[in-house]
C-alpha cells in the first residue's frame, strides 16, 4: 500500500512539474540599434501577476543559441522576465571557434557599439508592460561575462550583473565611483582563458573604483565550466574546457540568492 501510495505522489509530482515547465512563455524578438537588427529571445512565467524585475542574458562567443534561451527560460520560471540579447545582430551564432571569435572580436572592436547594442536591450526589455522598469540586472557567460562587467564599468544603470567564466581584463579600467551595479564573478581556477594574474588585476581594479563586487573562485574548475556543452566542445575542437556540476549548481544558486537581494 505504502509503495503504491508513494508511485501516486511520485506521478502527481512529475505531473505537477510538466505544467510548471509548460507554463514558461518564450518568443523570437526584434529590436534594433542603430540600422543593426538584433534577435532576441523573451521569456517569462503569465502565472506571476503584475510588473516583475527583469534579467539580461548575455550569450557566450558561440552567439545567442539554446544555452542562452535556456538560461533565460531558467529565469522565467523563478518570475523574471529574462531577454536573452543577441550582440553579433541577426541573430548570428556560430559553429566552429573561428567564426565565434570572428564575431566576438566584430562585436567589441568598436566599444560605442557594443554599448548601443547592450542598451538596445536595456531599453526593450524596459519597455515591457511586464516589466517594473527600476529593476534590471544582466548575466553573462564567457563573452557575456565580458559584456556586462564592461557595461558596468561604463556605469551602466542596474541593479547589478553577474559574470560567468568571463573575461576579466580590461583597456579601460573603471574609474572611482563610475561602478553603480553591484558585481558578482564566478571563475575557475583552472581557466587557461581567465589566469590568475588577470583575477588579481580585475581585484584591485574594482577596490581602485570603490565597487560593490565579490569574486568566486572555482578550484579546479577550466572554462566554460557553467555550460554541459563544454566537453564535447572540447573534444571536437581542442579547447581547454570543461563543465562542472558543482561549480555549475552553486554558481546558479548564488545567482539566484544576489537577484533576490538586489531587486529586494
């Protein structure tokens, strides 16, 4: 009878988390900055009533493919309305390391662009009708990670941003007081892309600017260590990367915990 019983709740559970995974919305979006067209993905839960905070997913250098889309979905399910953004335009992704670093480097070369393509976001995912416009923050994994903590350098206004193995160096450092989100980094350890020469540097370049930071490091934890993807990626191309579960997991669940306090 016991076992029987516990077979009826176990199917009630996996039923009750089919609807909730069914409940998340998510559309193809356009936006624009300047003539560039930029696709976005938009996600959010229509069970969670009224205006919501929103959260800015900002892709890896393999562009705005399903890793971004799920992360966004991730957020939606917890009440944010996420927009996955799109910095190469058209919506371009790539499929070998050529291309992404191609698009990468196209993206940031001109900083003034990459900036109007970082607010293009800002501003569209503001205007939404579910969305309470005083509280966005933005994620970013690898060349994501690199965007948002450039955007807060730059005194981008959010509440914060979180950068996930990311590109922590710099041509141009943030000056005192210009930081006003709060920052959070998760890096590995052993992230050939990431050493620790440049974790120090980044430091003490956010106490120089009199940042609200915190920086997590990962023992033993290689590049892209957030992503599932990483190890076949890995083998297919020869890069030094690896995913992580637990490195993934409790990133995700500090995440989770600074948007909670952030837009508190």
């Amino acid at each position: 009878m016991k076992s029987r019983l516990f077979l009826v709740v176990l199917a009630l559970a996996v039923l009750t988390a089919g609807s909730a995974w069914a409940k998340v919305e998510g559309k193809e979006v356009e936006y624009r900055a300047g003539e560039t067209v930029l696709k976005g993905y938009l996600a959010l839960d229509p069970r969670f009533l009224g205006k919501r905070p929103a959260v800015l997913v900002v892709h890896e250098w393999w562009g705005r493919n399903d890793y971004a889309r799920r992360r966004a979905e991730m957020l939606a399910r917890m009440g944010y309305v996420a927009l996955a953004v799109d910095m190469f335009g058209n919506g371009k992704t790539a499929q070998h390391p050529a291309d992404a670093a191609r698009f990468a480097s196209e993206a940031m070369k001109d900083k003034t662009v990459a900036e109007a393509r970082f607010t293009a976001a800002v501003d569209f995912v503001r205007a939404q009708p579910t969305v309470d416009p005083s509280k966005v923050a933005a994620i970013g994994y690898c060349f994501g990670g690199g965007v948002v903590l450039q955007m807060a350098r730059l005194g981008a206004d959010l509440k914060g941003v979180v950068s996930f193995h990311g590109s922590l160096a710099t041509d141009a450092p943030a000056r005192p007081g210009s930081v006003k989100a709060r920052v959070l980094v998760f890096t590995g350890e052993n992230d050939a892309m990431v050493p620790a020469p440049q974790v120090a540097a980044f430091t003490e370049e956010m106490k120089k600017a009199g940042a609200d930071f915190r920086v997590v490091t990962y023992p033993g934890a290689r590049h892209s260590f957030t992503n599932p993807d990483a190890n076949n990626l890995a083998r297919t191309f020869n890069l030094p990367l690896e995913y992580s579960f637990k490195a993934d997991q409790d990133s995700w669940g500090q995440t989770i915990t600074f948007l909670g306090e952030i837009f508190r």
